[in-house]
C-alpha cells in the first residue's frame, strides 16, 4: 500500500526522478521551481510537501499541502489546498493519482480534523487532470481563477 513520506528540501534530487509525460509539465511546474517556493516561504509550517512512495521505497509521485497563511488567494479560509500534484509517467494509469487524493485526505483527517474541505486548482486546458480528479470526487466550484499558464478551475471534495 503507498504511503506518504514528508519531503525536505534535501530530497530535490529524489523528487526530480519523479518525470511526467511530455506537456504535463507546463502544467504541474517544475520540481525546481517548486522546491524554490518551498525553500523562501515565508510561512514553512503550513506548507507540507510529501513524496508517495509504493512498495519497496518507489517513489512514484508527489504532492504539497498548503494551510493557513500559505493558502493561495482563492481559497477561503479553514481548508487544506492541494498542489503539484505530480505522478511518475510510468506509474500513471495505475490508481497512484487517486491514491494521492485518498492519502492527502487521511492525512488531513488525522493531523487536522476540523478541516472538512480539500480544493485545488487546475489549469482548464489540462483535461486529463481534470478528469482524473473529478473521478476522484472532487466537484468543480464554478470559480475561475487566473493562473501561470491561463485560466484555472477550482475544485473541491468533502472530507
């Protein structure tokens, strides 16, 4: 069964073995600029990257939690945001990316149980994430938000 593994900024190298399908990565940002992120926030205890790791210690994906000051202007206050979300390419098709969600759920159910809503956005142009996640039960919240690369979609699910 995968389990979470927090990341430190020391795990850049491990991360970065995590590669996507050409044209995801415009998408989920680079490994790189996420650890920049990471590394100069200004508000560290409310931003919690994990590594999903399979069977023998694979690494097969990757994810960050915001909370708190770290939540991003859309996102209204008492929620957990989820970001980066990034499976190996030759992982994909194979259930991790539902597993994340159900993970980042569990993890939120234990560590932070008054919170009763994950949200992220999406780029509206990345259909595949788009559909995966709302296979996962996340619902569209009809909020539009400008994004790096274009116009995002806001999703949530019910913890």
């Amino acid at each position: 069964m995968p389990r979470l593994c927090p990341v430190l900024p020391s795990d850049r190298a491990a991360i970065k073995a995590v590669t996507l399908e050409p044209g995801q990565e415009q998408f989920a940002g680079s490994v790189d600029a996420v650890f920049d992120e990471l590394q100069k926030s200004a508000f560290p205890g409310d931003e919690h990257p994990f590594a999903i790791v399979a069977a023998e210690d694979v690494t097969v994906g990757f994810f960050v939690l915001r909370e708190r000051a770290s939540l991003p202007g859309w996102a209204p206050a008492g929620v957990v945001t989820l970001h980066s979300l990034r499976i190996a390419r030759m992982y994909q098709g194979q259930g991790y990316g539902r597993l994340s969600v159900e993970l980042a759920i569990a993890w939120i159910r234990q560590n932070r149980p008054w919170i009763d809503r994950l949200m992220l956005a999406v780029n509206a142009r990345n259909r595949q994430a788009m559909a995966a996640y709302l296979r996962c039960g996340f619902v569209d919240t009809r909020i539009k938000v400008a994004g790096p690369i274009g116009e995002q979609l806001v999703l949530e699910i019910a913890i």
